[in-house]
C-alpha cells in the first residue's frame, strides 16, 4: 500500500504520467482522471500528462481524451484510477508503462500494477485525491475541484449511498470552496431529456414485487427495440426502484442479443444486506450496496432473484 507521499514522489520522479480509467467510465472515473490530469499539469506544468480511454460517458460533460503511442506509454508513470480489476481497464497498454500505480476504493480483488492506494472506506476516487491533494502544499484550482466534485456527487447519488461519511463531506466542502456553482453542477449531471423521463415511467411500471422486500424490473429486447434503446440505457434506471420502504433489494434486468442468444445484464441495489457476495457467484461483482452482474441466461436470472429473496427470508419477522 502506497502513502500520499509515495505517490507525490512518483509523480514528481516521472516526466510523463498516463493515467488509465475503466471500461464504461462513470463519473467519478472521469472525474479522478482529469481532476488528476488537471492538477498535475496546473503544478508541474513542464510534465506530460495523458487521460487515455476510448469509451465516453453520457452524464455530465467531459474532455476529449489524450491520444498516446506506446513509446510514451513504455518511458511514463501509469495511475490507474477507480478500478479493481486490470481486465477492467480501458486501454490495456497501461501493462506496458515503465510502473503502474493504482488509486482506488473498490473492494479489494486484484493484485496488480507496482502499488496502489486502495481505500474502501472511501465513496468516491474523488474523495480520495480530495484528501490527496489537500496532503500537499500544491495549488487545487478551481478547475481541479470541479472534476473532483462531479465524481464525488455521483458515486454517492448526491450524498445519499451508505458509503458517505464525514470525510466525504468534508472533502465535498473543501472543494466548494473553491468558487463551485453547485445548482449548475447539479443540471449538468441530473437533469435528463424527456424520452429519459418516460423511460423513467417505463421501468415503474414493469417493477414487480418478487417478495415484500424485493423488487426487480427486466427490460426485454423487446421494450429496447420499441424505446429504440440499449441495455446499458435501460440498467441506468435502477434508481426509480429505489427510496421504496418496504424494498431493501432491488434489481434491473435489461436484455441483451448476443451470437449466443439473449442475455441479461444487471444492476441491484440493497440498504443494508451485502450483495457484493451474490453478485460475484453470477459474473459480477461491484460494491456492498451496489453490485452488478452480466452474461445472464433467463434461468440464472430467475436463481439470482431466488438467492435474494432468501438472503431477505432472515428480516422476516
Ligand atoms: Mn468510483
């Protein structure tokens, strides 16, 4: 495990940094990779930095990514930010860089890279460079804080999911110091177009009550091709199955075509019960609260759905 101060004097060691994110980047992957980019190049203006991936994101707005060749690759310093496994990282060139070091906050799974700060006590990779950042008597410009908070606010479903604490305020605060408009940050990554909205209504309406405690929704490919959709849209949706009192599970289910036949991808969300576990035993994996799975045939959905609702039989009274 790496200290702050071991990743300063990395960073101050190498010329040039490339710093990696994950398939299907979220928020806070983006947010930790430019945060990142953006500090460094503010502090150390004579370094080279690169933001590489080739997948974009649909919430917020966000720069271009950094094109690399595998020369400047080979000779930089790789931070590889907000992701657990190196199968997961968007540009596996990042294997080719003279040392790899991760930041992180997902459970802990994989051994990879030449070091890494990993904390799970942590909501957000955000959270961490926040505290990172504040560590050193470098500059956190008003630009930085912007990305840092855009990660940190989504990761936590605005300061709501069981992985905020204390420290995750404090770091949200420390940046709102820096001269950010919180309502426009907020309409940047909230609000969403109508077809969303009725989408929205879509996914309310094919939510059926497995037991008192669990919910899901599966969206067919038949409901995609009629909302002109994909499954990745419609997974999205998870969160109009939360804030429900009698739920303490929820999933969505969205198909997907594949040479195999149909699949199903899915997101489950839970208030208290870990699921992480679960989630892992059908081709998935992700936080306590929040995991996905994928690859799903409808048999091993239906069993998923059954091993939840007896992991809820125990809150039975
Ligand atoms: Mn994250």
């Amino acid at each position: 495990m790496l200290a702050f101060e071991d990743i300063l004097k990395l960073i101050e060691q190498y010329e040039v940094i490339t710093i990696f994110r994950h398939i299907h980047p979220d928020c806070d992957a983006l947010g930790s990779q430019f945060g990142l980019k953006q500090w460094i190049s503010e502090n150390y203006p004579d370094k080279k930095v690169y933001a590489l991936g080739e997948e974009k994101c649909t919430q917020g707005r966000w720069p271009e990514s950094d094109t690399a060749d595998i020369g400047i690759i080979n000779r930089s310093l790789a931070v590889v930010v907000d992701t657990a496994n190196a199968a997961r990282v968007d540009d596996q060139r990042f294997l080719q860089a003279d040392k790899v070091i991760r930041i992180d906050h997902h459970p802990f799974s994989d051994e990879f890279g030449d070091g890494w700060y990993v904390n799970d006590h942590a909501a957000a990779v955000c959270e961490i460079l926040t505290g990172f950042f504040s560590s050193t008597d470098k500059k956190l410009s008003s630009k930085t804080a912007e990305y840092l908070y855009k990660g940190l606010l989504t990761d936590t479903l605005s300061f709501r999911t069981s992985n905020t604490t204390a420290d995750t305020l404090r770091a949200a605060a420390r940046l709102a110091e820096l001269d950010l408009s919180i309502p426009e940050i907020n309409r940047e990554l909230f609000d969403h177009s109508l077809k969303y909205f009725r989408f929205g209504s879509f996914v309310r309406s094919k939510t059926e009550i497995i037991n008192k405690h669990l919910a899901s929704a599966t969206i067919t490919l038949e409901d995609l091709e009629e909302w002109q959709t994909t499954s990745t849209f419609a997974k999205n949706f998870i969160d109009e199955l939360g804030h429900v009192r009698d739920f303490e599970i929820w999933a969505i289910f969205a198909a997907r075509q594949t040479d195999h036949g149909t699949v199903y991808d899915g997101s489950i969300r839970s208030k208290t019960i870990p699921i992480n576990g679960i989630a892992a035993r059908f081709n998935g994996g992700g936080h306590k609260n929040a995991s996905g799975v994928k690859d799903l045939t409808d048999a091993q959905r239906l069993e998923l759905l059954e091993v939840l609702s007896q992991e809820l039989s125990s809150l039975e009274e």
